[in-house]
C-alpha cells in the first residue's frame, strides 16, 4: 500500500461525498418526502455546496462521510497486513519468547 494510492482514495471519496453522495441524498428525498421546495437536483447540489461555504456541519458530515469511512478502512487494512507479516515473521523465527520451537522426528 502506497502513499499515491491513499490519496487516490481519499480524493475519490472525497469527490464522492462531494458530488454523487448530495444527489442521491436528493433522490431518495424525492421518493420519501416528495419534491424540494426550492427546485431540482441543480437546486438542491447548489445549495449543498453552499452550506458547504458557510461551513454548515449537517452538510460537511455528508461531504467527508465516505473520505471517513475510507481512512478508517485504510487504516485497518494497513494495521491487519502488518499483523500477518509479524505473525509471519514469528513463525519463521521462532516463538514469541525468543526461544526456537525444536520439532523431534519419531521414526516407526
């Protein structure tokens, strides 16, 4: 895992919470609740992005919900690799006292 692909990540979700994450919300407004109020899905990702400047928190949790959800699962993905490859290396080494593990051969 790189840094570069990290970013890439982070940036697509980030786009995501941005630009896709706002429609959908405006869709599934439209099938629950009914139209919005002040137009259509142009209103409505206006507004979003709006809120947005006027740093209105309800619409930065959806903007950095999924770049969230992302570095978490970076970081539990980096945190379990790193486990393998010490359980890995333990068992190459010997076990976790620093003592080898000698295995006898029983000849029948």
């Amino acid at each position: 895992m790189s840094f570069n692909r990290d970013v890439k990540w982070l940036l697509s979700a980030f786009l995501f919470g941005l630009l896709a994450l706002p429609l959908l919300v405006y869709f599934t407004g439209i099938a629950v609740l009914g139209p919005y109020a002040h137009g259509g899905p142009g209103a409505f990702l206006s507004d979003f992005l709006s809120d947005l400047a006027r740093m209105r928190w309800f619409s930065w949790s959806l903007a950095l919900g999924p770049p969230a959800i992302v570095a978490f699962w970076r970081a539990a993905s980096r945190i379990r690799s790193a486990r393998t490859r010490e359980f890995q290396h333990r068992g190459r080494e010997g076990s976790m006292d620093g003592t080898r593990r000698v295995q006898g051969r029983v000849d029948a």
